[in-house]
C-alpha cells in the first residue's frame, strides 16, 4: 500500500512539474515572461487550477469509476466537479484579472465584475470542461496501458504453462517408443542391448537437461542422429538417408527441442524402409534466413493411412502455434504409397 501510495503521488507530483514546464516554455517562447502583476498572478493561479482540474478527474474521479463502474454517479460526480472549477476559474479573473477594480467604487467594481462574469462563464466553462476531459483521457490511457500490459503478462504465462505441458507429454510420448525397440532387442537376446542403452542415455541427458523452449539446432541435429543410430539397432535393414546443408549455421540457430525427432519417430513407426529404392528420406536445409525440414517415407503395409493415436504431430503443431504463430509454415501430404511432412520456419522471427 506504501508503495502504491508513493508511485502516485510522484506520478501527480510528475504531471504537476510537466504541466508547469509546459506552460512556461509556451511564454517563453512568444517573450512574454509572467510580469508581477495582477495579470502575472492570474496566469498562475489559472494554469493552477487548469492543473487541479486535470489531476482531480486522472486520479480521483475517473480512479474510482473504474473501480466502482457506476456510470450515472460518474456522469454526476464528472459535472458537478465541472462546475466548482468553471467558478473558480470565474473567482480568479473576478479577483485578478484587471487591477483597475481595485481604483474603482464598490458600485462600479460590482457592475464591472457581472459584467465580467457573463462575458466570460462560458469560456471558463469551456476551459474546465477541457483539462477535466483531457485528465478523464490520461487515466483512460493509463488504465488501458495497466490492463494491456497485464494481458499480456497473463498470455505470456499462460503460453509457458502450456508449453511446459506439452514438452512434459512429448518426452514420455518419446521415452515410450525408445523403450520398445530396447525391449525388443532385449527379447532377441541381441548383443546390440547395451549399445541401446549406452544411446538412450545420451538421448536422455539431452531431452532432461533441455529445459527451454528452444534449443540450439547443433544440440537437436546430434539428438536426431543418436536417435537414427538407435533405431538402426533394431531395423539395420532400413534405408535411411539423412541430409543437411548450412550446418556451419547451426549453433546460431534456435528450434524447438525434439521438432526433428517427431516428423522422424512418425516414419519409423508407419513406414516401410527396407527397400533401398524407397528410403526414408530426410532433408535439413538453412538457405535464405529459412529453415527446411522435411521427411518422406513409404507406407507400411500392416499400417492403417488413418492411424492417428499418437500424440507427436499433434504435440508439435502446438508448440509451432505458440512459439512461431504466422511465421511457419507446417504440410503434410498422404498419398496411397507414401507419407511427406515438411515444416518451414522464418529465422527472422
């Protein structure tokens, strides 16, 4: 509450200095500096009260609006504030503004002052309505400025919460579908075991120590290939063919961690490469500030082309939204003998 209570006030004491400074440089530069007279006096007073009226309806008028979103009580509180400056303003001129008043009778001074009063009401009108509407769109401005940065904040956080979900259902997904080809080595009774495991706990340092959104495209360029090693152990008869161009770019580039893996898990699960005429085909091409990716592979036999029961694409897809929405580009083409999946990443973002 102490805190608050001194922003404010050095937030009013701020627009107070601005508002002087303002008003000083304006006669400053038109050579008119304040005489010491009751003219002079007036213009202070009246930049004064200009200055009340604009902190009265920014921080304790229109404040308590938003609080309370009464309008009717607002719209009330909001003329009857008008009003008390227009007859302050009309206070200062009739005590100020001309110093003759004071040489004259009290009769002649009184028909002066009414006359005063009715050529110039509606001017004073005018001028507190202004800087009362003007302080009324200065706390608007702020309180959306408040509220936006807080929106933002909110979306920010909650991007993250959603991010820190999905790695944590990607990376069982992925731990899940390792296992099994160790098992299954396991079963065989293959010598290859140990060189399985020895692979999947460099795979698992990686996917534990990552912990951030992005990851540099080396680290997940490595990982993919320990992961294309491991799967080799199970199928050695699979034709893989793995391509990359830039990869001096690499280490300066941020992707998601485990993006590459996925399109990759996805073919070893539905695809058929033991036909070296039909490998599974992987590109990984930086040209032009763009990242290429792409995976083709043949179908599988045994595999259903409407498959769709696991949660890596989807997962992806996602992350992609979240970390680079309108700046990727993510296809996926079925035909009845082959699956491609290319993703498109603008390094500018």
């Amino acid at each position: 509450m102490k805190k608050y209570l001194n922003t404010k006030f050095f937030e009013i004491a701020l627009v107070i200095i601005s508002f002087l400074l303002f008003w000083l440089l304006y006669y400053l530069i038109l050579g008119k500096i304040w005489p010491n007279d009751n003219v002079g006096k007036y213009r202070v007073f009246q930049h004064l009260t200009q200055c009340a009226t604009f902190c009265v309806s920014a921080f304790v008028i229109f404040p308590r609006y938003a609080k309370n979103k009464q309008r009717l009580h607002f719209i009330l509180l909001s003329l009857f504030s008008i009003l008390i400056f227009t007859e302050l303003f009309n206070i200062l001129r009739l005590f100020l503004s001309n110093p003759i008043f004071l040489l004259l009778g009290p009769s002649v001074k009184q028909k002066a002052n009414n006359v005063q009063l009715q050529n110039y009401y509606f001017q004073n009108f005018i001028s507190a309505l202004t800087y009362y509407l003007l302080g009324i769109g200065y706390a608007f401005a702020r309180d959306w400025i408040k509220k936006d940065r807080k929106s933002l904040l909110l979306e920010k956080e909650i991007a993250q919460a959603e991010l820190a979900l999905l790695r944590n259902q990607l990376n069982p997904h992925f731990l899940f579908n390792t296992i099994n080809n160790i098992y299954y080595l396991a079963l065989i009774k293959s010598t290859k075991t140990a060189e399985a495991l020895l692979q999947l706990s460099d795979l698992l340092r990686y996917v534990l120590s990552e912990k951030d959104n992005l990851v540099p495209l080396n680290k997940e360029y490595e990982c993919l290939e320990k992961f294309i090693q491991l799967h080799k152990l199970r199928f050695p008869n699979d034709n893989i063919m793995l391509k990359a161009s830039g990869n001096e770019q690499f280490e300066n580039i941020q992707i998601p961690p485990m993006a590459l893996i996925t399109f990759v898990e996805n073919a070893f699960k539905h695809g058929d490469a033991e036909e070296s005429a039909e490998p599974i085909e992987i590109n990984l091409i930086i040209q032009n500030n763009q990242l290429t990716y792409s995976v083709k592979n043949k179908i599988g036999k045994n595999i259903s082309k409407n498959d769709s029961s696991g949660i890596g694409i989807p997962n992806l897809i996602k992350r992609l939204n979240l970390l680079y929405p309108e700046k990727h580009i993510l296809e996926f083409n079925l035909s009845d003998s082959s699956y491609f999946a290319k993703l498109e990443i603008n390094l500018n973002h």
